[in-house]
C-alpha cells in the first residue's frame, strides 16, 4: 500500500474487507485522500463471491431483468459470480431466460468504451447492468452507459464496490461501501484539492489497475 495509514473495513461476509490508504492521491479525473484497494476483491475468488453476493442484497426485491454484465475496471471475475447469483432459484424472476451475458468493453484513446461487432449482440436490445470498481467522479460509469445506448442496449443500475453517489446519469447506483464507511473521504477536481492548497505531496497516481509511487 502507498502510506502507512491503512484503513480495514469490514462487511458481514468474512471474505470481504475494504482497504483504504490514507493519502494525496491522483487519477486522471480528480484528487483524493484515500487509495481504495479493490485488487483482492478484483482477483480472489473468495472475495469476489462475497461482493457479488453482498450487492445481490440490493436486488432482493427488485423484478428488473439483468441480461448483460457490463463489466468496467477488471471486474470479470466479480461479473461472472454476480450473474451466478442473480441467476439462482430466488432470483429467477429477474431473468427469464436463467442466463446472463457477461461482456467487457474495450477503451479507445479517447476514453470511450468500444464493443466489436461479435459482442454487439449481447448489448443490443438487452437489460444491462453496469459493473465498476467505484463510482466517485461519475466519468467512467456515464462513458458506460452512453455506450450501452450507442450499442442499443437498455441500462437498468449500476453496481459497484465503492460508491461516493447513489444515482450516476438518472440510474441508481448500489454499492457495497460508501463514504458512510470512511467519513472524511473526498475526490474532487484537481484545482479544488485542499492538499494540494496545503502543499501535501502527491503519494501515488491511481487507476483502475493500481498505483504507481512517487
């Protein structure tokens, strides 16, 4: 991890820890004060069981139906047992047809989400959730679902692990942590950063994949 200063969060699954760095952090959208660590949960089965079934816990009474996973920011494994989930006897009313495509798009330079003609057709004219690994600035999740609807498919949530807003482009947005979890967490533009007004060195760029020192 980046600092010294780690902080763990834990859920009611065993498996399922959030871990935050406390520090001067920087992606290509914003500036932040903490570095969430979702490798684990992006990697490890065990954990990527225990976050699908703990947003499945958000669906419990919704009849939506789900045909695609739209998985952002590495979150296959997470997509793949979350379908799993949702797919499940008492879910069943979610899905008539008992199965769910899980897709990952890829990113053009620009920043947008690209589907080749041969995964088009698990997109068009499908329900489909969106995966992300968080939801602060809303960039990429907003990237997704103008994707969805360029490829005509019909966007019905957003999940993801760690969730600063509860509704990103009129959808809701269901998550497992929260600022809730960690109370004086921000992400803001570059030129509002109260670090950067205090001079706080940078400790680490970050992205989806990790961080890089500095």
């Amino acid at each position: 991890m980046p600092t010294q200063k780690t902080t763990k969060i834990t859920t009611n699954y065993s498996d399922l820890v959030l871990r935050a760095s406390k520090g001067h952090f920087v992606s290509s959208h914003s500036h932040s004060n903490y570095y969430i660590d979702v490798a684990a949960q992006k990697s490890r089965l065990s954990e990527a069981k225990a976050v699908a079934k703990e947003l499945c816990r958000n669906y419990n009474y919704n009849t939506k139906i789900v045909d695609t996973i739209l998985c952002l920011d590495g979150t296959e494994v997470i997509g793949t047992c979350l379908a799993e989930e949702l797919t499940k006897n008492s879910f069943i009313n979610i899905n008539a047809h008992q199965t769910i495509y899980v897709v990952t798009p890829e990113m053009t330079g620009s920043s947008q989400l690209l589907l080749r003609d041969n995964i088009v057709p698990m997109v068009k004219d499908k329900h489909v959730l969106v995966l992300a690994v968080s939801v602060a600035t809303g960039n990429t999740a907003n990237s997704a679902i103008d994707a969805v609807r360029y490829y005509g498919g019909q966007v019905v949530g957003i999940a993801s692990i760690f969730a600063t807003q509860k509704e990103c482009g009129g959808f809701p947005v269901e998550s497992v942590f929260n600022p809730n979890d960690l109370t004086d967490y921000f992400t803001v533009p570059a030129h509002e950063c109260p670090l950067c007004k205090d001079k706080v060195k940078i400790d680490a760029l970050i992205n989806s994949y990790g961080f890089s020192k500095l």
